[in-house]
C-alpha cells in the first residue's frame, strides 16, 4: 500500500520529467495598483473637452466638428515610473490612439506629450508596435524584436511572429488585453497574451529610462478610445 | 592639433553622424552584426577553451562535441570558455546536431562538483539555451542542475521563486516555431540584459524569461557548450561571436 501510495505520488512527477514542459498555472497577479478609480478622472489630466469617465471607463473622444489643435493626453499624476509593468483593458473606434511610458510633456503645449508609445489605430496596420511620439518614429514595428545602437537608426534583430498572424489576435472594436513590461533600457508589449513587439533602446541620447503614463487622443477622423482596469506594478 | 579643438571635433563628427528619423522610415531586420561582437573560437583550435578531450576537438574548422559507443557518459561533461564570465551580452553562434543528440550552450553558469563522475571537471549549472536533435526542447531556457525548466519554445515566462515559473504571454505556437529549426547549421543569438534572457533561433525569437528569483538566479558566469548523457552523438559548433556590454 505504501508503494502504491509513493507510485501514485510519484507519478505526475515522472509525467512531468516525460514531458519535459513546465506545467504553468494560470497567471497570478501580485504587487499590482490600479491607478483609475473606474469613476472619475481623479489622478488623472487632460483636456476635459475631449475626456470623460463612462462605463466604469476612461473615453477620450473626437468628432469631425470638435478636433484637437493637436495630438492631446490624459496624463497621469501618480508618478514617472522607471521600471514598471502596466496592464489594462482598451477599446478603440475610429481612428488612432495609444499608450504613453516613460513621456513628457512639451513644455510650451498644454496636454502634449513625447515618448515611448504602445500604437493602436482602427485599421490594426500599427497596433502592438512601439512608437515613439514627436521622438524618434518607428521603433519596433508589430513582430519585431528590435534594437536601438547609440546614436542610429532602430532594426530588427529577430522576429516575433508572421504579422499577419499577430494581426489577428487583436480584436477590433472590442476590449483588449494591453500588457507592457518595461525594464532598464529593455521593453515588451503584449496583446492579449501574445508579445508583439520587443525593443532594447541603446540609443543614449534618444532614449528615456523613466517618465509619465498617457493616453492619447489622436487628430484626424473621428475617434474613441476607451480604457479600463488599470493596474501599474513599479519595481 | 590643440586637445580641445580634437575633441570638439570628434563631437561634430559624432553630431553629424547622428542617425536623424523621417516619419518615412521604418525598422528593417539587420543584417550581419551590430559593432561589438568579437570572434571566442578561432576556428582551428580549442585554445581559450576547456574540456575533456576526449569528447571536445576542432574538425574542419568546427567546435566538435562527439560521444562514441565507446565513450558513453554517466553525466553531462561540458567544454568551458576561459575568457570571462559576462553578465550583460549578446551571444551568436551556429549549431548543428545528430538526430539523437542533446547539447546546449550554458551562460551565466559556474562549476560544480559531480558526484556521479567525480573525474568530471567539467560539469555545470546555470542557464542553458537547450539544444536537442529531435526538437522537443530547442531553444528553450533550461537552468542546468538548477531550477530546471524555466521558459519552454514559445513561451515568455516570469520565475518569482519559491513556485514554478509563470507564463507571461505566448512568443508562438512551439510546433510552428520547430518549424524553423533545420536539420543543417542553425543560428542561435542569446540576448541577456540584467534579468532578462532573450533566446532566439534562425532570426526568430523563440523564449523569454525574466528572472526575479533573487537567491537562485546569477549576475554573470562562465559560458560551456554541453554533450549530454544517452547514446552516441555529435554537436558541432562554429561562428562564435560574443558582444559583452
């Protein structure tokens, strides 16, 4: 009976050594804030013409008649993390938006930022890239690992995946999983489960190691872009 | 020329030479080596390296590993690179495997006793980009008489310590990443940043780990390439090139 006892004890061990593939339980989150109260835009500033809380959501939005001069931000007062993970719940419709880290404001316009991006636009042509807005453009297209040499143009050193596959893994109009981990000069974005882009950032001159979290209302068509669920973990 | 003149100089050189972005411009896979990385085998013979001879020699220019029905192995014996212990680096190097074979390059890795084969000098533990001829476990990060499995072929996994690794996020369907695995030389570059450890094969990223398990991980260490206990088998090794930051 003991033996049968150790055997059965055993046994999903041996299955695991067989299979040779750690069993990865679901993901637990620990150490994690939510920095949106899911009611009001405390915390939170941007230009109120443009920003409001509905839905137990933040919704920036536009219309044909009621544009922005300019790209504008709901920035957020809590702080400019330098090391973090951040994840949220987003839905986009219409045109063009985007995540914010390690930004700053211009100085001389109100609610305009610069920085590190995580894209997202109605169309999904830059949806999971990493963007750097009023910097330095395109720096990890969606599927892209790439890299940043002091002083030169970012490249991909590897891929993530055949783009039209990480296409369609993001569900447009609806609510999607935003994750970002942002370490030293290294960051990863992942949607819905599924990193899209990766970036190390050598570039001394161009490159930021903290700064503000933003959401972006973009100029152009008419737009929506709704986000929920916000939780940022500094390390 | 006046030292102050010189340097002012080199800044305008350096100014100008200053990559300046178009809103045109988008990031394009970069071919050959970034500056930097500089060759660790010199293709004719294991000098600056240190193994067992019996398993380790240089045969038409390639690093070979090889284990002969005569040679069988109790344990993992591992060929050491003597030039440093990295901590933060990129790695390249090319493989080729037997189909039966199992291998892997160890990075950030020390030394240990083997009680199995006490003649063995040469054991290891540490992270290991893993290396197997039948592709179950190729180019995933297996911590070598360690923590074990700590990212599988497609995964992005965090290790906190004191429980299995969580996974983060998919890198991909682990059969369609084997997928460009070949039975030739393959392309393995190790990419490892403070407490990230980026593995990716033939251009494509394929295991990522973040390692927070401040105890059990290491800062830096030793790189040995594996031959691994089982039946006869052959690795080769060739175009190793190391960018230490």
């Amino acid at each position: 009976v003991t033996l049968l006892k150790l055997a059965v004890l055993l046994l999903p061990l041996a299955l695991y050594a067989q299979r040779g593939a750690p069993p990865v339980p679901p993901l637990v989150e620990s150490g994690f804030d939510q920095i949106f109260d899911g009611h009001s835009l405390n915390g939170w500033d941007g230009d109120p013409s443009f920003w409001r809380v509905e839905g137990g959501a933040l919704v920036g939005q536009t219309t044909t008649d009621h544009q922005p001069a300019q790209n504008t931000f709901l920035i957020w007062r809590g702080g400019s993390p330098a090391d973090f993970e951040l994840k949220l719940q987003y839905k986009l419709t219409g045109f063009n938006s985007g995540i914010q880290f390690r930004s700053i404001e211009l100085p001389d316009i109100k609610w305009a930022m610069k920085g590190y991006q995580a894209d997202m636009d109605g169309e999904q042509r830059y949806t999971g890239q990493i963007y750097e807005e009023r910097g330095r453009g395109f720096l990890a297209l969606r599927g892209q690992f790439s890299y940043i040499p002091n002083g030169g143009k970012p490249g991909a050193v590897s891929s993530l995946g055949d783009d039209k596959d990480l296409k369609s893994i993001i569900k447009p109009d609806d609510w999607n999983d935003l994750h970002l981990i942002v370490r030293g000069n290294m960051m990863v974005q992942m949607l819905n489960g599924r990193v899209t882009s990766m970036l190390i950032d050598d570039d001394l001159a161009g490159r930021k190691l903290d700064g503000l979290i933003g959401i972006q209302v973009h100029r152009g068509p008419p737009m929506k872009i709704e986000v929920k669920n916000i939780r940022l973990k500094k390390l | 020329m006046h030292r102050r003149v010189f340097l002012s100089t080199l800044a305008a050189t350096a100014a100008a030479q200053q990559y300046v972005p178009k809103q045109s411009d988008r990031p394009e896979p970069i071919s050959g080596d970034e500056p930097g990385f500089t060759p660790i085998f010199d293709g004719k013979s294991l000098d600056g390296w240190e193994g067992d001879p019996k398993y380790w020699r240089v045969e038409n220019g390639v690093m070979t590993g090889e284990i002969t029905p005569e040679t069988i192995i109790k344990s993992n014996t591992f060929l050491i690179w003597r030039g440093g212990s990295p901590g933060d680096f990129e790695l390249k190097v090319d493989y080729r495997i037997t189909s039966g074979g199992n291998s892997g390059i160890n990075y950030r890795s020390v030394v240990v006793p083997d009680p199995v084969t006490p003649t063995n000098k040469f054991a290891m533990r540490g992270y290991q980009f893993d290396i197997d001829g039948q592709n179950r476990y190729t180019s995933q990060n297996y911590e070598e008489k360690g923590r074990l499995f700590l990212g599988t072929r497609g995964q992005m996994t965090h290790v906190v310590g004191g429980r299995k690794p969580v996974l983060l996020s998919s890198l991909g369907d682990p059969a369609a990443l084997a997928t460009f695995i070949t039975t030739d030389w393959n392309a393995i570059h190790i990419t490892v940043r403070v407490n990230v450890l980026i593995h990716s094969l033939n251009g494509h990223v394929m295991c990522v780990v973040v390692d927070d398990d401040v105890p059990n991980r290491t800062a830096n260490g030793l790189i040995g390439v594996q031959v691994h206990v089982g039946g006869p088998m052959k690795i080769e090794y060739r175009n190793w090139r190391l960018k230490a930051l």
